[in-house]
C-alpha cells in the first residue's frame, strides 16, 4: 500500500467558492483514479497546522498507481487551475 497526505495552505485570494470546488474535485478521483483506494479530505484541526488550513489522506495499491495518479489527466486538470491557489505540502511513503 503507498500513502499520500498533502495539505494546502491557501493563499489570500482563494474564494470559499474554489476551495469547495477543491475538495469535491478532489473526491471526484473516487472510481475515477485506477489504483486509487480511498479519498479523505477536509479542513485541518490540528492546532500546530501551521497554516495548513485543509488536508488529505489518498491509499493507492501500490507506488506505481500513485505515480500515475500524477500525471493522470483528471488530476491535471484540478492542478491546472488549484496550484496558484495554494502553498502545499505532501507526505508520501509505503505502508
């Protein structure tokens, strides 16, 4: 099993309207993604978050499924338009 956890902290102009957009754009991978296993996402409660006001957790079957995920046309088309939003983070290791 290969893990992926990120975290956005989301710049000054970033609308609630485009960080919701995120999060269903984000579940939408759910089916959609080959490999993918499960999606979690939501806003960070940690009180040491940092900054990193929304989180998320993605299980893939293996290493090589994340790797595709990255380039995979879906997840293109959400960075495209999300990476200007945000100052990220990600975690990624094998469980």
């Amino acid at each position: 099993m290969f893990i992926h956890i990120f975290g956005f902290r989301w710049r000054p102009d970033a609308t609630e309207t485009q960080k919701e957009s995120a999060k269903e754009a984000i579940l939408a991978f759910r089916g959609a993604i080959p490999g993918l296993i499960e999606v979690h996402v939501g806003e960070n409660l940690s009180p040491r978050n940092q900054g990193f006001a929304f989180a998320g957790l993605m299980t893939f079957t293996d290493k090589a499924a994340a790797d595709a995920y990255t380039i995979h046309p879906q997840h293109q088309v959400l960075l495209d338009w999300l990476v200007p939003l945000i100052e990220p983070v990600e975690l990624d290791f094998e469980a």
